[in-house]
C-alpha cells in the first residue's frame, strides 16, 4: 500500500524556544549551595553534597556555574550581600564612626550565633589552610577579609576627619584590632561559644572603641 501525504496539511511541530530553558530556581540553588559550603567548608563540600542541597544534578550544576570554584565565589558574594551585610549596614548607616563600630561588634556577636544558620562568619575563617590546587580559591578569600579590613580603616579615617574620633587615632591598626576580634569571635562561635560570651569580647572592644572618641 503507498500511502500519499499531502505536505500542505502536514502539522509543523511546535518551535522550541532558543536555549534550554533552567530547570531550577538558581537563586534559590545558590542560597543552598552557600549554606553547605559554610557548614562544611570548601574542601569538605564535595561535588554530591552540593547537588542534594541545591536538588540539581552535577551536570546542571557545571552548566549554571561552571565549576565548584565558581560556585564558591558567588556563594561568598551572595553571603555578602545577605547574611553578611550587617557589617556594611552598621558602617554606613551610623552617622558616628564610633557608633558604627559599636553597632558592628554588637550585632556580629548575635548573627555569628544565629539559629537556623552555621555558626560564625562564612568568610573570616574560610579556606585558612587548603590544598595547593585550591591555591587561588584560598587567595580569593584573603583578598575579601583584606577588603573588609580596608573598610574599617576607611570608616575610621572618615571618623577622624569628621571630627568622630580623636586625632591621634591610627585608623590602620586600629582597623586591624577590630578585624582580629571580629575574626576570633568567629571562631569562638564555631567551637560553641555563646551569644553572651561573645557579647562580652565584643564589650572589651567596644570600649577601646569609645576611648577614642573624640
């Protein structure tokens, strides 16, 4: 039997729009995946750990983010500008520098014992020590806790010269001291250390903070 089909009734098939459409919400996936890299570190999150947190499979997540580096780097900047920015908050919102200070040693303290979150800060303890290969993630980190150092030394240069905090103030070292409490208070809250133990250190520093005012 020969069976004739006539092509001006033939239906065309629907066109698939341009690019595969994602497969999952990747905000919400990378919300996930900064979660697990802050519970367990970036050599402790393995490939499987990251993709039963984020619900997607490895090949959606080399295809969203390229690589576990990758991934690493925008988990940072997405803690950055999440759980993280109360840091920033308390610097820029505070007219007084000292008052910033105060705000910030204050509220670190809480967050780095927040319920329902790892404990302390996700970047002032990363990566301190890795493997060679994982080198440049390791550099990465640095240069963001670097970066946080020069923000506290700016906000209290500006405090000096709006007149905030006394004259003889060295911003640099006294951005240094501020950095170092904060980064042992979030150790200290890894190994368990409670909100008010850590309210006491951030009171310590608090007050070396107000002696400085102008």
């Amino acid at each position: 039997m020969i069976v004739v089909i006539n092509k001006t009734d033939r239906t065309e098939p629907p066109r698939r729009p341009r690019g595969r459409p994602r497969e999952f919400d990747r905000g919400e996936a990378l919300a996930r995946a900064r979660q697990t890299f802050w519970r367990l570190g970036y050599e402790g999150a393995s490939i499987a750990d990251l993709t039963a947190a984020m619900g997607i499979t490895p090949q959606s997540l080399y295809a969203a983010f390229k690589s576990k580096a990758e991934l690493y780097r925008e988990a940072l900047a997405d803690y950055r500008k999440t759980v993280g920015a109360f840091a920033t908050r308390a610097l820029e919102e505070e007219d007084n520098a000292a008052d910033a200070f105060d705000r910030l040693l204050r509220e670190a303290a809480h967050e780095y014992c927040r319920e329902g979150q790892p404990r302390g800060c996700m970047i002032s303890t990363a990566t301190l020590a890795c493997a060679a290969e994982n080198r440049p993630v390791a550099t990465h980190v640095a240069g963001l806790r670097a970066d946080a150092i020069a923000a506290l030394e700016a906000r209290l240069a500006r405090g000096v010269a709006e007149g905030d905090l006394r004259a003889d103030t060295d911003a640099a070292a006294l951005a240094r001291f501020v950095g170092a409490i904060i980064q042992g208070m979030s150790v200290q809250a890894q190994d368990g250390a409670s909100e008010e133990a850590l309210a006491a250190i951030a009171g310590i520093a608090r007050a070396e903070i107000a002696r400085h005012r102008a």
